[in-house]
C-alpha cells in the first residue's frame, strides 16, 4: 500500500487542528454561557430587573398648622419638580453624557439655573445613584420646553412633589419657621430616619422642632421604565405603598392678635414683640423685624437671595423674639418694686430722699431720666413716673440676691422652655458672679443702683419680659410660654409645667403693684398706650445702647381687672418707650378690644419724632 503523500498528510493536520480550535471554541462559548445562567444567574438576574424596574419614592406631604381657631398657616400643596435621575444599569453609558458642557448647559437654560449648579447636582447624583432636584416648582413654560426636549435629555424627568405653602407669607414668620431641601450634611447624619435627596426639612421655627410631627411617612411603587430610563408603567405585582401625611398642628396663636401686632410694628425696622395669655401661657402672636417670606425657601432660593437675607447686618432669619437679648431698662423697675414689697423693705407708701434730678453715691451722681426732678414720691408713684433716684435707693436696701432672686422667679434671666428652637437665655449677674469676675468683696456695691433699674449687665429676651409681664398679671403664678395646643386630631394639651417658680405672695403685695401699672398708663410715663374704655396696666422703659440710638420698651397687660393678653414690645435703636414701644400696644389693644365702629373714632397712632411727643422712660 503506498504512503499517503506529503500534500495530504499536510491537509489531515490542518483539518484536525481546525477541528480542535472549533472544538475548543465552543467549549468556551459552554462556558461561559454555564457561568452567566447558572453561576451568575442571580447577578445577572438582578440587573436585568433593575433595568426594567426602578422604585420611585412617593413623597409624603407635611402636617398642616392652624391657629387656635382653625385658621389656616401652613400646607403643602402639589408642585412639578424637574430632577435628574440616573439609573444603576446604565449609570456608566450615561455618565460621560450628562457631565458635557453642551448638555448642563442645555439644561441649565431650559431649567433658568445656573450652569455650574446643575453640573455640581449632576455629578453628585451620578456618584451617589440618588435623584437630584434640578429646579422645584417649576412653572408651565419650563415644563413644556422639558417635555419638547425629553429625547436629548437622558436622565431628567418631571415629577410631582410636595410644597410647602405659607398662606399668609410673611406672617408669624419666625414662629412657624421654613422647611428647606435636606443637604448632605443632614443625610448623613439623619440616615437612619430614612431621609431622601430633595427630601424637606425644617430649619427654623416650628417646622424645626416639630419636624417629627409634621413630617410624615414618604411612600413608594414599582414601575417599569425602557432603555431610556422613562417610565413606562406601574408594576402590577407589588402594589404601590401610599404616602402618609404628617400630623397637624393647632398652636395657641391667634390669627387676628397676630395680624393686629403685625400692622402695629409695620413700621419698625429692627425689633419684637410678644403677647402672650395669661391665663395659661400660650402664645398668642409673635413678631420678629425684619421679617422675611418662608415661601422663598419652599420655591428654592437663589445664591443672590440668600446672601441678601444673610449679608446685609440686618439679619432677618434671626427671631429677635426669642434670640435677642436687650437690657430691660426701666421695664425692670417691676421687678425691683415687687421685691421690695415681699422682703418688706419698702411699703406703698414709703418715702425716701426726694429726687432732684440725681443721686450721690460714692463720690459718683447717678442722674434720673428726669434731669429736673420728680421731688418726694411714694412707692406706687416713683413706679408711675419712673423715677431712678427712687429705685437707686430702693435698690441699696434690697440688695443683690433678693433682687437677683426675684427676678429668676418672674422668668427672668434663663430660658422660659418655650416649644421653639434656638432660644436665647438672657443674663441676670449674681454676687457669685462678680466675685469671679473682680475677686471676692472687691467689686463695687454701688452696681446695685445700675441693676435696680435694668442696667448693667442685666440681659433679657421679649418673651421673657411678656413671661414677667403675664406672671405679675396672674398675681405671681408660674407660666410656660408655648406654641403648640394641639397634635393631630387629639385633645388639647395640658400647659407644659414652668421652668421658674413664680412668686407666691398676698395681695398687700400685688395689689400696688398693679395700681402703680395701671396709673403708669393713666397719668405716667405711659399715656401713650392708653385706650378708651379699657384699662391698661404697663410699664415703659428705655435701655441704654452703646453702639447707638437707645432701644424702646414697653410691657403691658389688659385688661387691668381681669387681664387676657400680656403683651412686651422692644424697638432697637429708637429712643423712649414711652414715646416709640407705648403706641405700638396702644394700636394692638384698640384693634382688639374697640368695636369697629369705635377704632374708626379714634385717632390712629401717629409715629412721633425724635423732636417731639411723648417724653419719660
């Protein structure tokens, strides 16, 4: 048999070696289809869904907040939100493309945002998976140019959300506070209470310290969604959890004393003012100058925005009501007189050395705002004229602790515990102070005549001197200040129990404390709060400024027999209390008290200069 010739052997190898490079092919292609659908078939399994399926969260509205009579302050209603939203699957195909200058910049025009802000939100989201709000509440127009575009916009999509609405705007602003979009701060350090991007959250005020009352439960549904990441339709096999709204709140606020201390103070630039019920401590208005729109905050606010409400000095974030600490002036002299009757160093009718003009002491003249003199004068009247000279010597005989004492029983000098944010706690000085400060015994004891007439180093807040105002109105009773009545749709809540104890004592020493108010008003320093038929019971003051004009004071309550609002009024930079503070309660209690028909008889307060009108402390 002859040999196979060199031509066909050279075939044979060639076929076995195709033969075995086909064999080894498919055995590769077995390979590694076992590996996709056994080994990785749930990976793989995984991602197919993630790309077909995608959760959306269901935003969950906040609680709304009434007053006290069911007035309306604060909602949410529906808004168009535009969002970029990247998906998993497809997050490193789409990311070169979302980070083009042709493609922020064509979204940052269509959304009228800047172009580095939609860059810095797209990139972020790209990174963390999460959805980002490019632009909230956005209008119709903005809408239709999305919807017109869609096709080459990957990523960005409109959805429908939550925002907070403020009826009233600027009204009770500081008290109700805004909600603003989370930052990354907060999501990391609030993770744990299931907090989203573009999710709300309170800053300030109310929505602040009832953020978790008013925030509600966010609910979520499975939809199905194309290659494009658009959604296409609901998953029908796992039914959709509905959001869940926050609960509402019924506060003690009274829409009509809060709108007639609003108009009262229109014309203030900076100060505050608080009335308050004496009957229980609930707040029933509160106004902080300057004031801003919590609306602003809900829409999204632009970086020019927030530096001009941050930047310009005048700081209208800041709730003056409750963080501002002023010297009390002769406001203060209600706590030096209340004192001095309990300890029984003075009585009604006590007379000291006559006043004319100033008091020597020390080697040092102590003058009286009354450069001419008041003369001699009894307790109840060196109260209604406001005499220094007077309260200098009732201070020396009252000395230091019993004064300090007092004071921190009417809520003066610390915190009231009121149910809002960031409140400030004023300052009284003890003797245990001023020894740290200049060394035991080695300060002056003529600091006394400074604090018995709310100088010095004594700091308080307006609703500290509305708490002292409410507490000498009850006779001493120990008062909360508080906000909230209601939670949802339960009974109203028993008042929270006081921070001070108040001052127990017999009417031998209240009742010339309130005449010497009510004659403050009648014939005093404060004739310009009084109102027809009405009795008003208030004491004037003016604190000394360093950096310029004095501030105006005034606290009040009426009416005087059986009072129902206690009021406390502070105007930076102005002049007298008597003249500037005294007619803003006297515009707030004829609102309130005088029928129409009356207020339109009256007339209207008049802002005086600083040339003429009232004079006194």
């Amino acid at each position: 048999m002859r040999s196979a010739s060199p031509a066909r052997r050279d075939r044979e190898r060639r076929f076995a070696a195709l033969v075995t490079i086909t064999l080894a092919g498919f055995a590769l292609i077995v390979l590694g289809l076992l590996r996709l659908q056994v080994v990785e078939h749930q990976r793989y399994r995984q991602l197919s869904e993630e790309n077909r399926i995608r959760l959306e969260v269901l935003r969950a509205p906040r609680g709304a907040i009434f007053d006290r009579n069911g007035e309306l302050l604060a909602d949410s209603y529906p808004s168009f939100n535009i969002v970029f939203r990247p998906m998993p699957a497809e997050s490193t195909a789409r990311t070169p493309a979302t980070v083009r200058a042709d493609w922020v910049h064509r979204v940052s025009a269509l959304v009228e945002a800047d172009s580095s802000t939609i860059h810095q939100l797209v990139r972020a989201a790209n990174r963390s998976g999460q959805t980002a709000i490019l632009r909230r509440n956005a209008p119709f127009a903005i809408l239709a140019g999305i919807e017109e575009h869609r096709a080459q916009l990957p990523g960005v999509e409109v959805l429908v959300g939550p925002l907070r609405r403020y009826p009233h705007g600027t009204l009770a602003a500081h008290l109700l506070g805004y909600a603003g979009q989370i930052n990354d701060r907060d999501l990391e350090t609030r993770a744990a209470e299931g907090y989203h991007p573009g999710e709300l959250i309170g800053r300030t005020g109310l929505e602040r310290s009832f953020e978790g009352t008013l925030r509600g439960q966010d609910g979520a549904e499975y939809v199905v969604v194309n290659a494009m990441g658009k959604r296409v339709s609901t998953l029908t096999e796992v039914p959709p959890r509905p959001p869940v709204a926050g609960r509402s709140l019924v506060l003690t606020l009274d829409l009509k004393v809060q709108r007639a201390l609003e108009d009262a103070m229109a014309g203030v630039v900076r100060g505050a003012a608080v009335a308050i019920d004496p009957r229980d401590g609930g707040i029933l208005a509160m106004v902080s100058r300057p004031d801003y729109d919590p609306n602003e905050f809900s829409r999204g606010l632009t970086g020019a925005r927030w530096k001009a409400l941050t930047g310009d000095g005048s700081n209208p974030l800041l709730n003056r009501a409750i963080q501002g600490q002023y010297p009390p002036g002769s406001t203060f002299k209600i706590v030096t007189m209340v004192a001095a009757l309990r300890e029984g160093v003075a009585r009604p009718e006590t007379m000291f050395q006559p006043c004319y003009g100033s008091y020597q002491f020390g080697g040092r003249s102590f003058g009286c705002w009354k450069p001419s003199g008041h003369g001699s004068l009894d307790l109840v009247s060196a109260l209604q004229h406001s005499c220094d000279v007077y309260f200098y010597q009732l201070g020396m005989r009252l000395g230091l602790p019993r004064l300090e004492a007092t004071a921190r029983a009417l809520g003066l000098g610390g915190r009231t515990g009121v149910d809002l944010p960031q409140e400030s706690g004023g300052f009284i000085p003890s003797a245990d102070w001023y020894d740290a400060r200049w060394g035991n015994g080695h300060w002056r004891k003529g600091v006394i005549l400074n604090l018995a007439i709310g100088q010095g180093e004594i700091l308080v807040t307006p609703i500290q001197l509305a708490l002292m105002a409410g507490e000498v109105a009850a006779d001493g009773r120990a008062l909360r200040p508080h906000v909230v009545l209601s939670v949802g749709d339960g009974p109203p809540a028993t008042p929270p129990h006081p921070l001070q104890t108040g001052i127990k004592a017999e009417a031998a020493v209240w009742d010339p404390v309130h005449q010497g108010l009510e004659q403050v008003v009648a014939a005093g320093t404060g004739t310009a709060a009084r109102v027809p038929g009405l009795a008003v019971a208030g004491k004037t003051g003016t604190a000394q400024n360093p950096h310029g004009k004095d501030h105006a004071l005034f606290v009040c309550y009426a009416p005087a027999a059986q009072p129902t609002i206690a009021m406390a009024i502070v105007i930076e930079n102005i002049g007298h209390g008597g003249t500037f503070a005294a007619p803003v309660a006297a515009q707030t209690l004829r609102q309130l008290f005088l029928a129409d028909s009356l207020q339109k008889r009256v007339a209207p307060v008049v802002r005086p200069d600083t040339t003429g009108g009232v004079h006194g402390d």
